[in-house]
C-alpha cells in the first residue's frame, strides 16, 4: 500500500524542448516542441474546418471553437486513452496552457483597444437602462440557480465565490461576438444594434469588474481580510494606470503620423508595457488578462497608432494562440460527467435561468422605452450572446475549483447553446425594413437625351492590382470640356472576416448606413486611396474612395445601395480573372461570380464588368500620352447601345480612336442561325431604336475624324468571329453583354453568364488577343428573365444565394 501510494505521487519527467529525429531513436511526440506543434496543426485544421461547415449558417468563429475544443476533448475524441496519451499527455498540457494564456491576455488587449472610453461616457440612458437591467435580472437570477446546484452536484464548494461567479456567468454578454454577428447580419448601424453595442460595451466593464470581485472572492487564503486586500490592490492598480498610462500613450500617439510607419520601438514597447501590466495584475491575485484589458481600454484611439497595434498583433493572436484557449477549455469538458435525468434537469434549468434573464430584463426596459416589441425582443436574444468572456470566467472558476467538473460542462453547453441560437433567431423575428430608396434620379444609365450631363460612375476593385486599369479608363471615360464633367466613387469589395480591425472598419464604414469611409480616417495611409487621390488633383476629376466590408453572400447590396445612394449611371465591376503572365485568365476567386451576378440582377443602373488585361500597361498613363483604339461590335439592342453611347463618349479624348462595326445578318441565311422566340411587335420596336440611336450617332460622328464606322454583312457565327479576329488588335472592346441579334447570340456558350456570348468569345482562350474587354449591360426597369434563368443554371454556389 506504501509503494502504490508513493508511486503515484511521482511526477512525470519534465520534457525536453526538441528530439534528436526518428532516424536516431527519438519518438518526436515525447518533446516539447514537436508535440507543441502538432497540437496547433491540428487545432486550427478542427476549428477551421469547423467553422467553413457552420458558415452557411452564419455563426460566428467562435461556435466552431468551443465544439472544436469539446470535440478535442474527453467529451469526443478524449474517450480514446490512446489518443489522449498521444496527443494531449498531461506533461504537456502546462505548456498548452501557457500559450494559450499568452493568446488570451494579447486578445483581451485588443479586446480594450475595441472599447473608447469616450463613447461609454456618451452612452444614453435608454442603453444605459438596458445594460443595467441586463446585468441585474441574470445576475439575482443566477445567484438563485446556484443555490440549487450547491445543494445538489455542487455540493462543498466556496459558497460566497460560488454565488459571484454564477451571477456573473449568467449576466455576461460577450462584446468581441455580438459586434461579428451584427456585423453579419449587416445591423451595426440599426437602431437596434446601435443599442445593443452601447449596452454591451458598458455590460462588458461591469462584468470585468464582477468578475474581479468574484476571483478576489475565490482566494484561498486562511485571512478574512485577504480577498479585500486583492480588492484594494486592484483599485490601486487601476488609478495608477489611469494616471500614468494615457499621457504615456498620447506622446507616442502624436510622434505616430498619418501615411508613416509607426516605429518597431513603439509597438515593443507597447507590448511590454502590456506584458508587465499582465505580471503586476497576476501578482495581485486577479488575473493577468486584466492589467492587457486595461492598457488596451487606456490606449488613445485617435490617430494611426491604436489601428498599427491591432494590425501586427490580431492575425497571429486570433488565429494562433486564441484557439488553443478553446481547446484548453474543451480538455476540461466532459459532457459525460452529466448524467441522469437531476443532471440534464439543472442543465436546461441553467439554460433557462439564462436566456429568461437576459431577454425578458432587456425586453421589460426596452418597451418601457417605447420601442417596438419586435424590437425589443430582437435586442433581448442579442444580449444573451456568449462566447469567449463566458469562457474566461467558467475557466478561471475551474481553476480556482469554485466550479467542478459537472458544473463546468453544464456552463459551457449554455454558453454554446445561447450563442447558437442568436444568429437564426434574430434573422427570424427581426427584419428591419429596406432603406427607403432616395428621390428617383433619370441618368441611370450612360445613353441619354442629354449626353453633356454629369455621368457619375461607381468603380469597384478588388486589390490594388486593379488599379492602374481602372485609373485608364476613368481618364478615357472623362468626355469633353463641353459636359459637366465626372464624378467617380471607388469601391472597395472587402469580405468580412473575423478579424477584430474588420469589426471596427465597418462599424466606421456604416455609420450612414452604407459601406462609405471617408478618405480622412486612417485610410490616408493606404497607397490606393493615395493614387486615386493623385488622379483626382491631376485631373480634376471628382473621385471618392471608398470600402465596402461585407460577407460575399450580400456584398452586392452594398455595391447597389452604394450606386443608388450616389446616383450612379454606370458600375464598374473588375472580372474574376486576372491576367497571367503567359496572357491567360487565371482565377482569383470563384465568390466574385456570384457577386458580379446578383449586382446585374438587382442593380437599378447601368453595369459593366471589366476584364483587365492591362489597359494602358500596368502603370497609370499620363492624359498627355494616352493612344487608345476602342472597338465596338454592334449587333443591336438596348446593352449595344449602352456600349455604344460609352463608346461615344471616350471617343471625345483627343487621344482616343473609335471603330465601330455594325453586324447585319444577310436575309437569305437567316435559316442558318439558330433563331431566338422573340416578339414580332417588340423585334420591330427594338430594330426602330437601333435605327434611331444609329441615325443620330451617324449625324454627330460626321465631322469626326477619331470615329469610324463600318457595316458588315455574316451569314453564321463563324463569319462573325473572322470580323472580329481582324481587329483583335485594338486596346478595348466595348460590347453589350446580351445582343439582341441571332448572330451575336449564338456565337459562344462558356461556363461565365454574366459576360454574355460576345463577351465570352472576346475572353475565351480560342480567340487571341490583348485587348481588355468590358461588358455592359444596360439598366432597365424590369429585371431580365434570361438572367434569371442563367442565375438558376450557372450559378456556382445556388445556396448561398438564397441567404
């Protein structure tokens, strides 16, 4: 008996950091640093793979990672005492655990860089109001729910840290989740989710304060008087940091200057000072991620700097070292522990306790504000979001062992229970209604009775290789002195990421409601905004730029809400592919498809897609020595002469040259041609306004010596392609994405709807040429049924559609 309990006193051998290989006998799994390494591998493939599966359903990251670490854990994959002795041995877990601490104080160090003391001091009373009743009602409530767990699994604990520590768990609502899911459900600006930011935010400080209440609370010291020593330290140590901390930070901050680089010294110095502040905290008897927390919150948000920090230390944090907290969490959960009928009793008792606190405190304050119960209700389910803070505190209450393993599981399944069950709820009971749309405007698109009216162009990009064509045609599309000139909005098509600076962008970039962020902001230091601010002052163009953050499944009603808003007559939208260096079209991203489809299908104005194969050269060319030969095919119907009428107007830049042919179909082989159902009446009205517009530009073009104008008679498609492969060699194509011409239409069927069979032809790999190609479609007061039809048959990525 002796020997057995001695034996089971002896710790295992400390690891060493790194093996001598396999070839010389070493199991790599039994050192630190391999086993390290294989444990992050798989984490991230877990909680990514994960995460891509509940994508569809709109939940945030961090869902994917708590299942991930329970799945991890001996609720799942820890049943095997293989698998757990392999891969996560309990000599190696003290070093787990230390990095994801790491990543848990460098995150709630961001966490503070979110939260502007200033904006929590403008807080109103209704979301004060709410906040507090969010805060109180869950917290009685748990403090009620725990005096029956104590007398039934919870039996023997700290009962005064115990009773906090419920309080607590049950009123926390998590800051960093709410923001990404109303970021998601594109809320942020709502009235709503104004409300349920400012609530949350001030939630988030109390519960900090609590939660350092309940660890002072937790100590294990014989003194009475030790938890109050904890309490006074802390106080000490948050005045200090009020005092010394922000002039500290302002001084840097005003050495940091809008388009420079902030200095490697100040970021080090900045994450010392955060470090030290998380050694200080420790040493007290709180937690170190509070002494990050508040260097985070004191940090001045004005100028480059904060946005610096969050730039160099979030990609490594968030997507390292924070799921490895997740997975340190899921190692202590054991669902298995939750047995019989009394232990899934409390779980959907605690499950209640907690959403009935949160929603119905939030929804009584709510209505007695006057706010609608739609309303109302929509911002009771968000205040009840958990997440990441949730787990902090049930991991600290392990920790201290005011929370046994029972008790613990039961928390965390609430915690991923509430949160899951936001995201569908809100969209199901909450939908705010469509921005009115503003006072009608007529130029919507380029063809007009007025052609010396401004033409207002909304131009999207994905990078800055983009640019420089983009920056070319907007040179080429600036008319002549005669017209009103041109206004130009470029668009940034950014996807929503976990990110915490993607949060804050676009809370920024919606405070109107739309995806627009002034040039003022941080984005000065941005090398694109800073070219197309050097076109603007060479050219006198009024040109804007802008991002638009979103989710690729709704990214086009930024796009269009974004041209209604600015009465746009035309939007420019860059093709999925770019050039290689070979001259073929290689894809960036098969999610542009969809995007470029829905804008054709719901934009309310004229729409182009550009395919760049290096208009003007990879650099931006001089008005001076612009020399461009634009080609139009003509083959009839309302998008030729959109293309047209655009073609017109390059045409009147002295360094621009336009040839346009006309496509007619000789009479004796239209049988040859497959013939498309179109209405005799609407074929007649259709040939009238081609005439029309034809009769018209033929009479303007006349003195003209930079337009030239052809008829060419082809009997099939393939007489069609031999015109075209003769001016192969021009800069530009201009041509309408849906010809209403048998000839056009049966010229080319590719696997990309939304250029049209003439565009697909001019981008195909059978037919050669280095002409960049943009495709319009003109804006007309009916969606066309072929698109739709196309939308249903090509799209890459039906379901999402439907989101």
């Amino acid at each position: 008996m002796v020997s057995n309990a001695t034996a089971r006193l002896i710790c295992p051998s400390p690891m060493k950091p790194t093996s001598n290989g396999i070839f010389q006998g070493d199991d790599p799994l039994q050192f630190t640093l391999p086993l390290v390494i294989l444990q992050i591998c798989l984490v991230l493939v877990v909680t990514r793979g994960l995460a891509f599966i509940l994508k569809p359903l709109r939940q945030p990251r961090v869902i994917a990672e708590i299942i991930g670490g329970i799945l991890l854990g001996p609720s799942a994959l820890g049943r095997s005492k293989s698998y757990m002795q392999a891969i996560f041995p309990q000599k190696s877990l003290p070093v787990l655990d230390t990095l994801a601490n790491i990543g848990l104080l460098l995150f709630l160090f961001l966490a503070g860089l979110e939260l502007d003391p200033k904006s929590l001091r403008q807080t109103g009373k209704k979301a004060l109001g709410i906040a507090l009743a969010g805060i109180s009602l869950p917290f009685a409530l748990g403090i009620g729910s725990s005096y029956v767990l104590k007398e039934t699994i919870s039996t023997g604990v700290n009962g005064n840290a115990f009773l906090v520590f419920m309080g607590v768990a049950l009123s926390i609502t998590a800051f960093p989740v709410l923001a990404r899911i109303l970021a998601e459900l594109k809320l942020l600006t709502t009235d709503v989710g104004k409300m349920a930011m400012s609530a949350a935010a001030v939630n988030d400080v109390a519960a900090w304060i609590l939660l350092a209440l309940a660890i002072a609370l937790s100590g294990t010291g014989k003194s009475s008087l030790v938890p109050l020593w904890i309490f006074l330290s802390g106080c000490v140590f948050f005045v200090c940091a009020i005092l010394i901390v922000p002039p500290i930070f302002k001084w840097i901050a005003q050495r940091c200057h809008e388009g420079e680089p902030v200095k490697e010294t100040y970021i080090c110095a900045t994450l010392a000072v955060v470090l030290a502040a998380g050694l200080v905290t420790d040493a007290i008897g709180i937690h170190a991620m509070f002494g990050a927390f508040v260097i985070g919150v004191l940090i001045p948000k004005d100028g480059p700097f904060a946005g610096t920090l969050v730039e160099k230390v979030e990609d490594l944090v968030s997507g390292l070292f924070l799921p490895l907290y997740f997975v340190s969490s899921g190692l202590r959960t054991n669902i298995a522990t939750i047995q019989g009928l009394q232990s899934w009793g409390l779980l959907v008792l605690v499950i209640f306790t907690a959403c009935f606190g949160k929603i119905f405190g939030t929804l009584l304050v709510t209505l007695l504000c006057k706010a609608p119960l739609r309303e109302a209700l929509t911002l009771g389910f968000l205040m009840n979001t958990k997440g990441l803070v949730e787990l902090i505190v049930l991991n600290i209450g392990k920790d201290r062992k005011v929370l046994n393993d029972q008790t613990f599981a039961i928390m965390v399944l609430m915690a991923l229970f509430t949160t899951f069950i936001t995201t569908p709820i809100v969209m199901a009971i909450y939908k705010p209604e469509k921005r009115k749309r503003m006072a009608d405007y007529k130029n919507r698109t380029i063809e007009r009775k007025n052609p010396n009216t401004q033409l207002r162009i909304l131009t999207c990009y994905h990078s800055a290789r983009n640019i420089p064509s983009i920056i070319n045609l907007l040179e080429a599309s600036r008319g002549s002195e005669k017209r009103e000139g041109l206004s130009v909005d470029a668009l940034h098509l950014m996807e929503l990421s976990e990110r915490s600076s993607a949060i804050i962008m676009v809370h920024k970039a919606r405070k109107h409601g739309l995806p627009s962020w002034n040039k003022s902001q941080q984005s000065d230091s941005n090398h694109v905004v800073v070219a197309f601010e050097g076109y603007r002052q060479l050219s006198h163009v009024s040109i804007r730029s802008m991002k638009a953050i979103s989710s690729m499944s709704d990214m086009h009603e930024d796009i269009c809400n974004t041209a209604e808003t600015n009465r746009a007559a035309i939007i420019i939208l860059p093709f999925h592919k770019h050039q290689r260096v070979d001259g073929s079209l290689e894809t960036t991203r098969n999610d542009f498809v969809l995007v470029n489809l829905k804008v054709l299908e719901h934009a309310r104005c004229s729409v182009g897609i550009l395919v760049d194969r290096g208009l003007g050269g990879t650099t931006q060319v001089a008005a001076s020595n612009v020399s461009y030969f634009i080609m139009v095919p003509f083959f009839g119907g309302c998008d030729d002469r959109e293309a047209l009428a655009y073609g017109v107007r390059m045409a009147e830049h002295p360094g621009i040259r336009l040839m346009v042919i006309r496509f007619i179909v000789e009479p004796e082989s239209m049988g040859e041609i497959v013939r498309v159902n179109i209405d005799s009446s609407s074929s007649t009205e259709l040939r009238s306004s081609d005439e029309e517009f034809l009769a018209k530009f033929k009479q303007n073009m006349a003195n003209d010596d930079s337009i030239k104008y052809e008829e060419k008679l082809v009997r099939n498609a393939a007489d069609t392609i031999a015109v075209l492969s003769e001016l192969k060699c021009c800069n530009l194509f201009l041509v309408g994405r849906m010809p209403e011409c048998e000839a056009a239409l049966d010229l080319s069927r590719s696997d990309c709807p939304e250029l049209g069979p003439v565009g697909s032809l001019l981008t195909s790999t059978d037919f050669s040429t280095t002409a960049s190609v943009l495709i319009v479609q003109q804006y007309k007061s009916r969606a066309s049924p072929n698109l739709t039809l196309q939308m249903e048959d090509q799209s890459p990525d039906k379901d999402s559609e439907s989101n």
